[in-house]
C-alpha cells in the first residue's frame, strides 16, 4: 500500500502507518519526502509557485528494499 500525504496532512499520515504499523505485525515500511509544485493565485491575480512537502509511505508484508535510506523494519 503506498500513501501520500501533502502539507498540513503529514502528521495525519504518520499517525495512520505507525497504527497500521502496530495492529498488523510484520510491516515494512519505506518513507520518502519529496517536493512538488503548485500553481497558486494571488487575490490581485498573478500566479506564482507554491513548493510543498510530501510524504510517501509504503507499506507491505512483503519484503521491501532494505538498503533504502527510509525503510523501517517491522
């Protein structure tokens, strides 16, 4: 399962994995944040880039990549 969260929604998203995290044994994890950019509208107009914080989560029973720099071990 891979999840994304943007923001103020981050927090959001680190307390959902680390409950999935504790009711399902044996999950691997691997986090990851990047940037993306977003077109945003000034009231008087004029547009301009907006960077914002992203945080990537995947989650899996599987085997993950452990050498990854983000990975959690269940």
């Amino acid at each position: 399962v891979i999840v994304r969260a943007a923001g103020q929604a981050i927090p959001i998203l680190v307390s959902l994995a680390e409950l999935v995290k504790h009711r399902i044994k044996g999950i691997h994890q691997i986090s990851e944040i990047t940037t993306i950019e977003v077109d945003q509208q000034r009231r008087d107009g004029a547009s301009f880039i907006k960077n914002l914080i992203m945080l990537k989560v995947t989650l899996s029973l599987a085997p993950l990549d452990k050498n990854h720099v983000g990975y959690g071990a269940p």
